[in-house]
C-alpha cells in the first residue's frame, strides 16, 4: 500500500481497472461500475465543495449534483482510468471542477430582485390585481411548463407559495420533492421568459 492510500482507495482503485477489462456496455462492466459508484459515494474522503454566499441548503444541492456527474462522467471514461493515481484523487478533481461550473452558471442567472413581477415594495391592490390574474391564467401561461415528472411544480404555484404566501424555498422543495436549485432554477427561467407578460398587465 503506498504512502496516504487506504483500503478503501485500493478497493476503488481494483474495481476501476477491473471495469476497463471488460467490453462497454456490457452486464459485467455495468455491474462493476455500480459497485464502483456506491463505494464513491461512501466515501469518507470525498471533497465537499460549498459556497458561502449561498443558502447552505442550496449550495449543498449543487454540491449533490455535481457529484452526481463526476460520478458519471467517471463511468463513462473509466477507460481513461490511470492506475498510477487514487480513484478517489480523479473524482475530487472532477467533482471540484462541475461544482464550479454548476456555481458559475447559477450566479449567472438574473437575480429574483430583478425580475420578480411585484417588485420588492408592490402596491397593495395591484398585487392584489396580479395575483387573481396568475390564478385565473386566462391565456395558460403560468401553468403551461412544469418541472419534469411533477405536474404541481409549475410556475404558478411556485410563484404563489414563494411570494403571496411567504413561503421558504426550503418549504416549497420538501413539498415537491425537488432539490432548492432545481425548483429555483425554473422559477428565475420561467420569470425571464414571463416578463413581458407581467409588463404589460402592470402597464394597464
């Protein structure tokens, strides 16, 4: 064993070279890289990248998806694996990388200050106004797009629980049963795309 390495490195580090020997796509190769993945995922010495600047719950989402990547990115390359480098040192490098990328793209996303459609300090009766609009949805708008397999996640009822009824992403994830990013990511999508919808009905 060298210097740092734990039995759990070797035990990776086997089951990378042993998935490469077989044929892609093949039973024996999927049924080792499954094994391969549940051991990534157990370990201890996984790296936890997180950001500060973000709610601890959704910076923790970020970080669960990132690692959900690298470790299929893993699968997917593991004929690239070097034997001469820990299993464990690869994800961690990848793992720090699609972090990054999944923070990058999310900061870059337009703030909810900026495009929420009652603003921070709305009049009361034309929040009052918009709010029986978007639960009326004449023209089908606010419930045409949900989130992937959950039919209720749709920007209507985001948008009321969020902001008429005060509720906390956090709330609003556990009752949906969606990761804090993936719901927050399609409530800033759909506000972007809805904004000359909410123009135009504040205007008159």
């Amino acid at each position: 064993m060298t210097h740092g390495q734990t039995e759990d490195d070797r035990e990776l580090n086997q089951l990378a070279m042993e998935a490469k020997q077989y044929p892609d796509r093949s039973y024996e190769r999927r049924r080792i890289l499954n094994r391969l993945a549940n051991k990534i995922f157990q370990s201890p010495k996984l790296h936890r990248p997180h950001c500060d600047s973000l709610p601890p719950a959704i910076s923790e989402d970020l970080y669960r998806e990132a690692l959900n990547i690298t470790v299929m990115e893993i699968c997917k390359k593991i004929d690239k694996y070097d034997s001469s480098r820990d299993v464990l040192g690869w994800v961690n490098f990848l793992l720090k990388n699609r972090f990054i990328d999944l923070l990058r793209k999310w900061k870059n996303m337009p703030s909810l200050d900026e495009i929420d459609p009652i603003g921070s300090e709305p009049d009361p009766s034309a929040s009052a106004d918009l709010k029986q609009w978007i639960e009326a949805d004449p023209d089908g708008f606010f419930t045409r797009k949900h989130i992937k397999k959950n039919p209720k996640a749709t920007f209507q009822f985001i948008v009321l629980a969020r902001i008429w009824e005060d509720r906390k992403w956090e709330d609003i994830s556990a009752e949906l049963n969606i990761s804090n990013s993936t719901l927050c990511e399609f409530y800033k999508q759909q506000l972007r795309e809805l904004k000359p919808y909410f123009k135009d009905f504040l205007a008159n």
